[in-house]
C-alpha cells in the first residue's frame, strides 16, 4: 500500500518528459487518496467476512496467551483445566439427561377422544412392540388411570393431569402412592420433558397396571381400615 500511494504521487508530480511540479501537501495527499479509491487497487483485499474472521481469531489467541499466563503450568495447565471442565459436563450430561423443561401448567393426560383403558393397554402393546417406548409409557399410564376410573376409584373428570390421577389414587391405594407418583413423573418427562423412555420404565408402568388390577382399595368401616389384595378380585370401591 505505501508503494502504491508512493508511485500515485509520483505520476501526478510528473510527466513522462515533464519537469518535475511541486503540488502543495494537501492536495497531493487528496489526490493520492482519489488514486488509490480506485478498484484496481483493492482487487486481492479480504472480504469482511475473512476480516472479521481475523479479528475474532486474534482476540481468541490474545485471550488464550492471558489464560495460560494466569494459569498454573503455562498453556499446557490450561489445556488440561478445560479439559478437565469437558469431562465433567460430559459426565453431567449423560448422569441427568437432557435438562428437564418443567411446563407452566401440564396438559391433560387424555385427548379429546375417550378410550377404554383395554383400547388404551392395546395401544401400548403395539407401540412397545416396535420399541416406540415414549409412545408405549404414554398409552400405558393412560391405560392405569382409565382403569382407576372404570373402577370408580377415580372420577371420570375432563382435564385431569398424571400428577393428580397419581395423587387422587394414591389415597385409595396407599400402598402404591409412590409407585403411582413415579409412574406420573415417567408420564410427563416423555410427553413434556423431552426425555426419552425406555423398555425397562416401560415394563414398570406394565407391572404396576397389573398390580393395581389386582389391588382392592382400602376402605374405611366402622373406625377400621381394611385392605385385601385378592389377585382372584378385580372389582374397585364400586363393585
């Protein structure tokens, strides 16, 4: 660049036979910038991309040279700190998941269309045996609680969500209130969570519909409480 403002200044003081005109420096120095403005001169110059693609670089090294200084062992103490922070959120990751997104008020467990809880156990059983286990875990729990209601242990009430049907069935089955509430927690980390289900959460929903099909609820006569699991009795508090 010098050398080409150098030689500008040099043609417009000169002709080829011309003696040589002294031009005052302002203008000399406007006429070399009008010169070298033209696009000839800037044909091989770096786009802005690759300019800020340099600087952006630039301040990375002068950002990494600062760390290694603060650091203990210089760059390779550096190195070894960073990864060190890698392993552990790595090791996070896959300990906790994908963070959990809690929803401001959690949907419905059913749609718009009922369902018996036998249409919904059906549904289940087909998604699980393609190993569509979010889908599975889903029309199973669906499955749990239509069944709760078709046993009037819970009211049929549009609206209701996996933590209050576990909630509500918990009191009517004690014994299984934290199984239920696991089951809901399942329910809602594969429907609003974006976590990912799994043959074996799948197969522990199974195992508690079955359960609970065989439970009596516990009812309450004269001041005593009684409860019979009598796997022959498949009837609620309504039958």
């Amino acid at each position: 660049m010098p050398a080409a403002a150098d030689t500008a200044v040099r043609l417009l003081l000169r002709g080829d036979d011309e003696p040589p005109v002294t031009l005052p420096r302002d203008p000399a120095r406007e006429a070399a910038r009008r010169e070298l403005s033209k696009r000839m001169y800037h044909e091989n110059d770096p786009s802005w991309f690759q300019r800020a693609l340099d600087a952006f670089w630039e301040w990375v090294g002068k950002l990494f040279d600062a760390a290694s200084t603060a650091t203990p062992g210089g760059t390779l103490g550096l190195v070894v700190v960073i990864a060190a922070v890698i392993a552990v959120l790595g090791a996070l990751w896959w300990r906790l998941g994908t963070p959990r997104r809690e929803p401001a008020s959690a949907p419905a467990l059913f749609d718009d269309r009922p369902r018996s809880a036998a249409e919904h156990r059906a549904a289940a059983e087909a998604h699980a045996a393609q190993g569509h286990w979010n889908q599975a875990v889903q029309e199973r729990m669906r499955a749990l609680v239509r069944a709760l209601e078709e046993r009037a242990l819970l009211d049929l009430r549009p609206g209701r969500t996996a933590d209050e049907a576990a909630a509500e069935a918990g009191r009517a089955l004690p014994a299984h209130t934290d199984r239920l509430r696991t089951a809901a927690r399942a329910f809602d980390d594969v429907t609003y969570g974006g976590r990912t289900a799994t043959e074996r959460s799948y197969l522990r929903l199974a195992e508690l519909d079955h359960d609970l099909e065989r439970t009596r609820p516990q009812l309450t006569t004269g001041g005593s409480s009684t409860r019979s699991t009598d796997t022959d009795t498949r009837r609620g508090a309504a039958g």
